[in-house]
C-alpha cells in the first residue's frame, strides 16, 4: 500500500526569494488606482447579477467602467513619461 504524504515543509517553507521585491511591491503601489477602480466595476456588475438591472445600477456600472478607463489612462500616462527621456535635442 503506498502512503500519501504532504510536502508540508516546501510548501509552506519560508524563503527570502518568495518574497516580491521592492520594484514589485512599487509596481503594484502604482497599479493600486486601476486595481481598485476594477473592483468597484466588479461590484457593480455582481450588484446587477442580483436582480433586473435598473437605472441606478447602469449608471453605477457606467461610471465605474469610466473610473477603470480614467485610471489605466492616467497609469499609462505615467509610466510613458517615466520612461521616456525628457527635454528637446
């Protein structure tokens, strides 16, 4: 009969690469606005699963679809201008 046996240690091992990075964690920092402009659309749109969809929650859901734009153009504005060398030759 064979046992079946957890690998409880190498899952659950700690270990200094498992960690993310300080470039990640800022990447992440800068994501936050897009990150969490898609969890109000997605609240939104589980609001309107609940029932039949009225006015309020298609202007809910329409003005959170407009955050999640506005954040994703802004953090692409951001990071193309980080990018980018400034100033004319």
């Amino acid at each position: 009969m064979d046992h079946i046996v957890t690998v409880q240690d190498a899952v659950t091992a700690f270990a200094p690469w498992l960690e993310p990075t300080d470039a990640e964690l800022d990447a992440i920092e800068q994501e936050m606005p897009v990150i969490l402009a898609g969890v109000d659309l997605v609240d939104a749109q589980i609001t309107a699963l609940d029932r039949t969809p009225n006015q309020m929650d298609s202007r809910r859901i329409r003005r959170a679809r407009r955050r999640v734009l506005t954040a994703r153009r802004e953090l692409a504005n951001r990071t193309a201008s980080a990018t980018l060398p400034g100033g004319a030759a």
